[in-house]
C-alpha cells in the first residue's frame, strides 16, 4: 500500500496518468475534490482556496498572511483524504505535504513544450503565441508559489522519487513504471510511517483551526503531543494563549498542546 502524488504542468499528462494508474491500483484518485471538501467545511469559496494554491503571492498576501491561511486549509484536507492510504493525488502540493512520509512515492510528470502548446491551442482554441504564453505563466505561477512558501522549486528533479517524460515513454509505460514503483518494498506502509502520517494530518488540522487567530505559526505533532510554534511573544496575551490550546485539544487525536515562541522551539526546527 501506498500514497502516490503526480505534479505537472498544464498538459503535460500527468491527470490521464494518475487515473490510469490509480485504476490499474484500485486505487482512489483525488484532485480537485480536496477544494471542495475543504470549501465546504470551512465555507470557504473554492475560488479562494484553488488561487492560493495555484497563483504565486501578491505584496497583499505577505503582509496579511492571505494565501498561507487558505494553503492550510486546503494542507488539511488534502492529507486527510492521503490519511487512508492507497490514494493517487494528482496537482498541487501533494508532494510538498508529505515530507518524511516513507510510503509517498513522489511523481513528477514532464512533457515537451511543443506538445503541450499544441494540446492547449487544441483545448482552447487560441493561437501558437497565445498558448506558449498561457503555460509559461502558469509554470512561472506554480514555481514562485512553491519558492515562497516552501523556498523549494518545483522543477527541481531531487524532490521526486520519479520523473517521468513523456515522450518516447507513453502514458501506459509511464503508469506501469508508477505502479510497478509503487510495490516496492521501499514503498511499504509501516506502523512507523503510518504514525508519522497521522502526526501531520494531526500538526495540519491544528494549524488550519489556529491560523486565524495566529497567522504566523508553524505546528508539529509527535504521538499526539502538539508544539505550536509563534514567531512573537504571547507573555502578554495569557488569554490567546488559552484560546489557541483549547481549539487545538478540540482536534481529533491531539494529547497535550504547548505553545512557545518560534526561537525557542527546538523540536523539529
């Protein structure tokens, strides 16, 4: 069993890829479900959570931590649904929320420029230039996303365990490739990384409940022991500091809450 995540680019195969392989698994396949799902129960328009995940930050969005709060919206829901295993993920960010987890095979799909401006003149009905433009600023959008709120850039090969170009291998090689990868042993759900998988969903669904109060934090979960990390003092806000532990009990499978200034925390850092 396994969790596989495919990033790719606009046309590039990687959607025909992952429900291929996901049926060839009997696997789920998820997308763009986690925005509704996520939408849903945090009455969120979906508009608001697919532009954090997809555009890269404006001047606005770094001051007021915007974007961050609708990505961990979206982190929660996206690794509740990877919670279960035996799921293919394909778009964004699943391979960003997934570090440390041994049984996520990490994919990265690639096409040919030419190939994939011809798909999108094809999709769309625009010119060559009009199309070549489309995806450039749609790679360089995903790129700075990725730049700023993980300083990681998603073209970098050493983030995947597979990059795959689709070329002279088909998208049925590819799939064999992914899913023959995913039987590995290497790739084996364990006790121990099933607990590391609970921990984030964990960290991630305390975040998503806290953020609104404290923008700026950063949250880490061992065994249900949750360390919330600020990067300002709250010696002066005792009552802020009570709201945020009792919100972060409330979640399913926190044990005790400790709040510290980022600088002090040491524990995963």
């Amino acid at each position: 069993m396994a969790i596989i995540t495919i990033s790719r680019g606009s046309y590039s195969k990687g959607k025909e890829v992952a429900e291929k392989v996901a049926q060839k698994l009997g696997y789920q396949c998820i997308a763009r479900e986690v925005l509704l799902d996520a939408s849903k129960e945090l009455n969120i328009p979906e508009v608001k959570l697919l532009e954090a995940i997809r555009d890269a930050p404006s001047i606005f969005d770094r001051f007021t931590y915007g974007k961050e709060r609708y990505v961990a919206y979206f982190q929660a829901a996206l690794l509740k649904n990877l919670q279960r295993d035996n799921v293919v993920y394909h778009g964004l960010a699943g391979h960003f929320f997934l570090k440390g987890i041994s049984h996520a095979v990490k994919v990265r799909i690639i096409a040919d420029m030419k190939d994939r401006v011809r798909l999108e003149m094809a999709h769309e009905g625009s010119s060559e230039q009009e199309a070549l433009a489309k995806i450039k600023g749609n790679d360089e959008a995903r790129r700075k996303w990725s730049l700023h709120l993980h300083g990681i850039d998603t073209s970098d090969s050493s983030l995947y365990d597979l990059v795959v170009h689709i070329r002279k291998i088909t998208v049925d090689d590819a799939v064999d490739i992914i899913a023959h990868s995913a039987g590995l042993r290497t790739f084996e759900t364990t006790f121990e990384s099933q607990k590391a998988m609970d921990d984030l969903v964990i960290a991630a669904e305390v975040k998503a409940s806290l953020i609104g109060l404290k923008p700026d934090i950063q949250v880490f979960s061992e065994n249900g022991r949750v360390l919330v990390g600020t990067k300002t003092s709250l010696a002066k806000e005792p009552d802020l500091v009570q709201e945020m532990e009792t919100i972060a009990k409330n979640v399913q499978g926190v044990k005790s809450v400790e709040v510290k200034v980022k600088h002090l925390v040491e524990w995963h850092d």
